[in-house]
C-alpha cells in the first residue's frame, strides 16, 4: 500500500498486526517501559518494520530512539519516518543523498470529530472538503486532510526543528484517481536557511479502512525549486 505512494530509491515496510515477534533493543526497550501492552506491541511491529526496511537499503538497523518531539532518530546517512493506527504500521526509508526528508501517516478512514477539525481545515480547504465528500463519499476527506498535514509535519520537523501548527499549512487536493490521489500542500512559515521547499507534493491512498499519506522530498528539491 505504501510502496506506491513513494518514488525509487525509498524502502518501505508495512504490517497489518502485531503478531510477529518484534524484539526490541534494551534502549527501546526504556521507551516504553511504562506503556501498556498495546501500546508496546505496535510500537515493536513499527520498529521492526523500520529495521526491515533500513537492512533493505544496507544500513545498519540498530536501535531507533526518540527526539525531542517523539520523532525517530535514524542512522547516520538515512532518512524516514513511522506511522501506526489500529490495524496498520509502517516505515519509510532512504538514503540521505537520495531524499532529504520523508513523511508518512496512516488513518483510519473515519470523520474527524467536529473538534478537531475545526482546528485542522481553513478557508478554502473547507471548500474542496465540502465538494469532495459530496462527490466521493467513500473517502473521509477530513481525516485525509489531516493525514496529510501530519506527512508534512513529519517532513518539516527533522529539519526545522520547531513547531508547526496545522493552520500553517494549506493542503489542495487533486481530483481522486481509481488508486488514489495527490495533493500540495504549501507551509506559510519560512523555510528560509534549509534546503525544504515552501511547497510540497504527496499522494495519498484509501484502502481497507484505511487512509495513508506521503510526502518525499528529493534531496536538493529546494535549490531546483530556486533556480
């Protein structure tokens, strides 16, 4: 499912359930010593399938701590990113002189609560919302949308190293095709001093219940959008 989300040179890894043994590293292990069951499992099966997909490219696979902001941090000369939701977990991963940044996010294809998409969707995103679920009722395109914004974050945060809120970015999404779809999505803070664009491209697939989203940006993306 995610593999055709994400151009060559990318290694995926994806799993339905957590019924694999997934053995973790002692400094993993630290992570989630106080966690539930649950939640123990389905962070194992995502590490797992991070490793399965590092040893892929012939990087080492050892262990994945965390960041400031819950964020993996991956081996030297390697990007990627992790998402899980109830009944899916999955990996992303490149060389760093492939890609400079990479965003992956899956949902369950369920309404968002009233709630919180009052603070995800904005101007004319509640436009295509609207016109999009009339048109396409089998896709909740307001838990895409936030989808798509937490692929955005996952790309901006490892290099920014700061916060960025969903009202900073605007998400336009392309007409559905049978396999899914694309989207851009443009961050309204700078991304002066980096190598990120100010406007990304991701795609995006509804299967199974499910919704994922991707973003990759091709390492020197920004200087090509500059020239």
């Amino acid at each position: 499912m995610l593999s055709t989300l994400l151009p060559d040179g990318v290694a995926c890894a994806e799993a339905f359930d957590d019924l694999a043994p997934a053995p973790l590293f002692p400094e993993e292990e630290l992570l989630v010593a106080a966690a539930r069951q649950g939640r123990r499992s389905e962070f194992g099966t995502a590490r797992l399938c991070a490793r399965r997909a590092l040893t892929s490219l012939g990087l080492p696979a050892g262990p994945l701590l965390r960041g400031r902001r819950r964020e993996p941090l991956w081996p030297a000369g390697a990007v990627g990113s992790i998402t899980h939701c109830a009944g899916y977990r999955a990996a992303a991963v490149a060389r760093d002189r492939d890609m400079l940044a990479l965003g992956i996010d899956a949902e369950p294809n369920g309404p968002l609560p009233a709630d919180v998409l009052r603070v995800v969707a904005f101007g004319a995103e509640r436009e295509w919302l609207s016109g999009y679920a009339a048109a396409h009722p089998g896709v909740h395109w307001d838990r895409l949308l936030f989808s798509a914004k937490e692929s955005v974050y996952k790309v901006w945060y490892p290099l920014m190293g700061s916060w960025l809120g969903f009202e900073d970015v605007t998400v336009a999404m392309a007409p559905p095709g049978p396999a899914g779809g694309r989207f851009r999505a443009r961050i309204a803070r700078s991304t002066a001093g980096s190598a990120l664009p100010a406007e990304l491209s991701g795609r995006w697939a509804a299967r199974d219940g499910l919704l994922v989203s991707a973003v990759a940006v091709p390492a020197g993306s920004g200087a090509r959008e500059a020239a």
